[in-house]
C-alpha cells in the first residue's frame, strides 16, 4: 500500500468517526422550542426510546430528526402542548 493511500485512507476514517459526534450535537442547536428548552425535549423524547438527530419549530409542533433502526433518518412530529404527543398527518394531497 502506498503512502498516500494509507494516509488518504487515516483522514477518511477521521472524518468518519467524527461525523457521529456532528450529527449528535445539532440536536442541541436550538435553545428554546415553543417555550422550552430543546435539552428537555431530547430527554423526554429519548426517555421514550426515540433516538433524536436534531429539533425544528415548525408552526405549532416540534419536528424530531430521528434516526431509525435501520440507520435511516425520518422525521417525527410531536404537540408541545398535548405532554409532546405525537401527531400523525392526516393531510391529503
């Protein structure tokens, strides 16, 4: 193996190993979500066995980023005035 493939090979697994640790903290970039703190809302949240990316305020609700079992991120939408209950979209289109 080459020189500069081994070294391309260290900075690719740098990069990777610090990926994680990115998308763990722009789940804290908000401090306040509809009146409360954003750090509050990822315990309960987690607290319930929902493994948060990151959190939105969109109009009346608290958007999650959630990462799924599969690895995979979906989006979540909870009330934050109905105890963060989650709200499932009836809309049509």
């Amino acid at each position: 193996m080459t020189p500069f493939r081994t070294l391309g090979l260290i900075a690719a697994a740098t990069v990777a190993l610090a990926l994680p640790a990115y998308a763990y903290w722009n789940a804290f970039e908000a401090d306040d979500i509809h009146d409360r703190h954003a750090q509050n809302i990822v315990d309960e949240l987690q607290g319930r066995g929902i493994k948060v990316e990151r959190l939105e305020e969109w109009s009346e609700f608290v958007i999650a980023f959630v990462v799924n079992e599969d690895g995979s991120t979906s989006f979540q939408y909870f009330d934050p005035d109905n105890g963060l209950k989650q709200v499932h979209s009836t809309a049509r289109f």
